[in-house]
C-alpha cells in the first residue's frame, strides 16, 4: 500500500497531465461532433402525421416558414409528403433521417401532393442547424478543464 501511494506522490504532476490532455482531446472530440456530426436538417416547416389506416400515414405540411425553404420550392400549408430523394416515407422519422443525409447547401428532391391532387417534384434547399446547447456545454467543459489545470 505504501508503495502504490509513494508512486502516487511522486508522479502526480505526470498523471494529472496525462489526464488533462485525454479530457482535453474527449472535450475537443465533442465540440467536433457538436459541429459536423449531429447537426440537423432543417426544411422551416412541420410534417404533421396522420394516420390513414394501421399500417400508413400521409404526412401534411403545416407551419411553412413564409420566405423559407420549403415556401420557396412551391410547397403550402396542407400539401401532402409523398417521397424524399425517390424513397417512399412510412414516417416523420425515417422522412428526417433520409433528409440527414444531405450535407448543407445541397437540394433534397421532394415529391408532393397538393391539394387539387396534383403531383409535384420540387428541390428543397437543406438547411443544418446546430445543437447550441451541446455546443455551449462543450467549451463550457473544455474552459473549466484548462482553468482547473
């Protein structure tokens, strides 16, 4: 026992550095991430799911930003999701996690129907928003970590 503290004792300075800089790189790792990774895609308006039957839902839009995206491709308020890049959308989950994969400033096809019935193929431009609260709480972490060190 006495052995491991003296080690302790004697090399603390080393291990609190060592640990620093391993906190340090998981602190930078996540603003990282906070930045590039777990951005969302942002079309400025609400897909509202209703259930058609047990096993299908029609997707609505509703709340188009006016002046945004989506009203800038021709898409209103009461217009039917049908299809996101050619894929067929069973829910609002899977319709964002098809719309995820477009980087920033790229257009995502969308196929719509309004309300006369008539089918529409529109590009949407994708947005990407970040998650400032990971964001903060990342640098918040990083500035302790160096003020404490």
């Amino acid at each position: 026992m006495n052995n491991l503290k003296r080690f302790f004792l004697k090399y603390r300075l080393n291990i609190a550095s060592g640990l620093t800089l391993i906190l340090a790189f998981t602190a930078v790792l996540s603003i990282y991430f906070s930045l590039e990774i777990r951005v969302t895609s942002n079309d400025e308006c609400i897909w509202d799911p209703i259930k058609v039957t047990q096993d299908s839902m029609k997707m609505v839009f509703k709340n188009v930003k006016i002046e945004g995206v989506t009203y800038n491709a021709g898409i209103r308020d009461g217009d039917l999701l049908l299809q996101i890049d050619n894929k067929n959308l069973k829910t609002t989950f899977e319709a964002q996690r098809i719309l995820n994969e477009f980087k920033s400033g790229e257009y995502a096809d969308y196929t719509i129907q309004k309300p006369d019935g008539k089918i529409v193929h529109t590009k949407v431009y994708v947005k990407k928003l970040i998650q400032f609260g990971a964001l903060a709480q990342s640098i918040s972490a990083l500035l302790y970590l160096l003020i404490g060190f």
